[in-house]
C-alpha cells in the first residue's frame, strides 16, 4: 500500500496473491488491507489537502505534468504489467498507457484555465461571483479492466483541481495501480495521493462511509454502485458512479459489409469482451442479416486468442474462471430458450491453462434472454435482425442501461434520428468504442451517475460557492423593519 508517502503494508497480517489470467500462475501479493488502513490513508490525505489545496495553479500544472512524463518513461514496462495482472493482448495496453499518460497532461492544463465565474450583481454595489473550491479527500475506488485508465479518468481530475486522494484498486489489479504510483508520484507531497489494497467490503467500504471523505468516484457493478449510493445517502456524499453496460450496435441496411464486420468484432470483442461499453446487442437490418451473420462468423472464427504479451495476438483470457463461467450460463440459457451459437462460445482445447473462451456469434435470440437484458461481460456477439428504424431504435432503447451505443450507416436522416431518440451518455457514428479527452464519459439509466473527462469530468470534482460581496457595505432599506 502507500500512505503518507510510504510503502507499507499497514495493519494487513494477509496477503491477496493475484494471478496471472493468461497462465493462472501466481504473479506477486498485494496487503489485504482493513478498516484501519483506509483510516490512516485518509487521515494523511485530509492532513495533505491543507496545502495542496492552495498550491498555485501554475504549480499544480507542472506537478501533473511531471507525473505524465514519469509515466511516459515508465510506459511499456507499466503496459506489460498491465497483461500480466489483467490479460489484454499489448496493443491495448499500449493504448491505454497512452491514455493515462495524457490524461495528466490534459488536466494539468485544463484545471489551470478557470475557477469560477463573474456574474453580474444582484444588488447595487454588490460584488457577485461563482468560486469552485475541491472538496477535500475522494476516495476514488477503481475495477480490474481499465486499471490505470479509469484510475487516471478520477485521480487526475480530482488532483487538478485541488483535491487529494484515496485510491482502492480491485483486488484482481492492485499491482500496476502501485507501481503507478511508486514511479510517478514521489515529487508529489506525502500524502496528496494514498493507495490502500483490499477487497471491497474491507476497503471500499470503509473509505465509502469515512465521515472525512466527502466524494466517492466509483467506476464498477451496477449492484456494488447501488449499494455505495445506499450506504452514501444518510451522509449526502458526493458519488460520481460508472456503473455496467448492454451497449447496442445498430446495423442499417446501408452499412458497407466489411466496415460494420470488423467494426462490430472490434467493439464487442476487445478486452475480451470485458468492457462497459462493449456492443452487446447487435440490431442488424434483415436484408442484409444473412449475409452479415456469415461474414462475422468468419471473421470472428479467425481470430488469434493467446498471451497477451505475444505478438499477433488479438483475443487475452478473461480476468477469472468465475467470469467465464458467468458467460458460459449466459449462452447456454439462450441456446435452451432457442439461440444459435454460430461460432465460439468454448474453451479453446489447444491453450490447457488460462482462463480462455473462444469468441461466439449467436443468432435466435430475444429480450426475453438474460443474454439480451443483463451484461455479459465477455466475448459474445449476439444478433437480431429488425425490419425498420423504428423497430431498431425501440431494441436499442428496451434496456436499463444506456452507457454507449453505435450506429453502422452513412445516412444523414437515420443518424440524426439514432443520435436524438437513442438513450445512451455516449453514441457512436460508424467508429464505435473511441473516446476523446475533451467529451464527457458516462451513463443514462442505471450505467450511473456524473460524467468523466471534459470539462464535465473536472467539474464533478469541484464544489461551487456562490459569493454576494457588497464591497461599500451600509444599511438596506429592505432590512428591518418592513
Ligand atoms: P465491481 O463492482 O465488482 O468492483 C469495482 C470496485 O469496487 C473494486 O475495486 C471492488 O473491490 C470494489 N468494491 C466491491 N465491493 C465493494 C463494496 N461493498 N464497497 C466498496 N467498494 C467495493 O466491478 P468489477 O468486476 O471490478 O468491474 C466490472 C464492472 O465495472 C462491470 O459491471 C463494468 O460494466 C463496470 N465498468 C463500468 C465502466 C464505466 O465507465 N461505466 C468502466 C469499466 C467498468
């Protein structure tokens, strides 16, 4: 753990080994951290927030720069670690390193840009202006498939704009949020930026109801998300929540073949599936449903599945055996209600270790299937034809997420329509699964609450103060008595 500008293993007398998805071998140990821990975390992170707080912006600027730069130096070491402890093949992690690293260097220069606003005044000689002050301590409470991407998403913001932090990596990734940090924060202050190692109930849920952490940023479940907001409530804590996904892919009848095969390949299947915003409900235009089914088997049947750290590898293992078998019921459920697995859906008998699934393609399926409701989180593509845009943008919309969703057309009037009536924080034209720093990140519905990145994911870790100056002071005739 680190705490207070320390590695320790604070009060932990047990160890988490994490395991190496890809091999099932045991990588390294992280501290099972406790109630006690979090404590003394946040204690040094309150103690850190008196200064860090009033360090000049410029400053501040230069420190998160500094970070990026450490971790740019730090790139493909930190991008292997990240396979070992996660699974995905190294060309994701190459991209999710770089995402990290210009994370800070987005925000170091954003937080510097304004702190408020200047209104006009409400009364004669009155001074009026809007102050965004940082909260405090946020804890920030982070899953297993974006590691240092979605920690990044909430430290960076969170430092930016004043704040310190108390971060909780899952269980399964603690190890790449660690040396993270032990090879990018040492110039920060002790205490600005604490890790503490655990499992949920025994770390996240201690740093969620610690009376002196006033914001939660929570990236995970929708089951764990709800029962942070029920815990958080009674003390009306500030929860950013990105909770699960069914993302949906909309194929028009217009789409070119090839484009929306590999495009549906790549954003249902990269990270193995293991992605809020995988496209998880294909809606594809009957006309065309035959010969698309096709193709994408095909192409899905070719991929290449291994160690991530090989070359000319596109599909890792899933993260653990009990996730695996999670999508395994999933399909065999549907296959009992009447789908079709055209492709996959098996564990590959020439790779014996790891916890591997081929990708499927599966057709004959419904809503009434857990497969079309609930998230799968692995490596499954699941089709169902549709015989107008109506019907297409009702699929889309019969769901209680709405995180991401793409639309596969060159059609001006069906995009229009797909970008106005379908419920989603994020829709996709033709190039699903891309993000950009300067949009906001987040969900509709049940995906959660509060965005990240943008302007909009810096504003979630800033509160606002609204100041009524009269600089010339005096009695008011609207003062006692009437
Ligand atoms: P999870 O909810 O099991 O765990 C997420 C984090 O919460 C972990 O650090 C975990 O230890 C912690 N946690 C667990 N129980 C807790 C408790 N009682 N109190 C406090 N913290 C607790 O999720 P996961 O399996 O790590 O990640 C996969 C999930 O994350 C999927 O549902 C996925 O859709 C979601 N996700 C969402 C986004 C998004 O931006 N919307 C991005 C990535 C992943």
């Amino acid at each position: 753990m680190y705490i207070n500008g320390q590695f320790t293993s604070g009060n932990a007398s047990e160890e988490i080994s994490i395991v190496d998805p890809a091999t099932e071998e045991i990588l390294d140990a992280a501290p099972r951290g406790a109630a006690k821990d979090v404590s003394a975390a946040v204690d040094a992170a309150r103690a850190a927030f008196v200064d860090w707080k009033r360090v000049p912006a410029n400053e501040r600027a230069a420190a998160l720069h500094e970070a990026a730069a450490k971790i740019r130096a730090h790139h493909e070491e930190l991008a292997r670690l990240l396979t070992r402890e996660e699974g995905k093949p190294l060309p994701e992690n190459d991209e999710e390193m770089r995402w990290v690293e210009d994370t800070f260097d987005y925000y170091a220069e954003l937080a510097r840009h304004e702190r408020g606003r200047v209104i006009p005044p409400g009364e004669p000689g009155q001074f009026n202006f809007v102050l965004k002050e940082p909260y405090g301590v946020v804890g920030c409470i982070v899953p297993w498939n974006y590691p240092l991407l979605l920690l990044a998403w909430k430290m960076a913001p969170a430092l930016a704009a004043g704040n310190t932090v108390v971060i909780k990596p899952s269980e399964l990734t603690p190890l790449s949020a660690l040396r993270l940090v032990e090879a990018a924060c040492d110039h920060l202050p002790p205490g600005v930026v604490n890790v503490v190692t655990g499992y949920g109930p025994e770390v996240g849920e201690p740093l969620v109801t610690h009376p002196h952490v006033p914001v939660i940023a929570f990236t995970g479940s929708l089951a764990v998300g709800k029962h942070i907001a029920r815990l958080a409530a009674p003390m009306m804590k500030r929860l950013h929540l990105e909770l699960g996904g069914k993302d949906a892919m909309v194929i028009a009848p217009d789409a070119e073949l090839d484009m929306a095969v590999s495009g549906l390949a790549y954003a249902a299947l990269i990270n193995t599936g293991q992605v809020c915003t995988s496209t998880e409900r294909v809606y594809v235009h009957e006309s065309i449903f035959p010969r698309l089914s096709e193709e994408l088997a095909d192409f899905v049947g070719k991929l290449r599945l291994g160690n991530g750290l090989d070359e000319g590898v596109d599909i890792g293992p899933m993260i653990r055996d009990e996730f695996r078998i999670k999508v395994e019921e999933q399909l065999a459920e549907a296959v009992s209600q009447g789908a079709e697995i055209l492709v996959g859906g098996q564990r590959p008998a020439q790779i014996p270790r790891g916890f591997f699934l081929t990708p499927a393609v599966v057709t004959g399926v419904d809503h009434r299937m857990r497969l079309m409701r609930e998230e799968t989180f692995g490596p499954v593509i699941p089709l169902m034809p549709y015989k107008d845009f109506d019907e297409a943008i009702a699929l889309a919309n019969d769901c209680q997420y709405g995180l991401g969703a793409t639309l596969m057309s060159r059609d001006a009037r069906l995009v229009k329509r797909f970008f106005e009536e379908v419920k989603a924080g994020t829709i996709w034209i033709n190039d699903p699964l891309t993000d950009n720093f300067a949009g906001p990140f987040g969900g509709m519905k049940m995906s959660g609450l509060g965005r990240e990145l943008g302007q909009e994911g810096l504003d979630e870790y800033y509160e606002v103060k609204h100041v009524h100056w009269d600089i010339e002071g005096g009695v008011k005739e609207y003062w006692y008595p009437y």
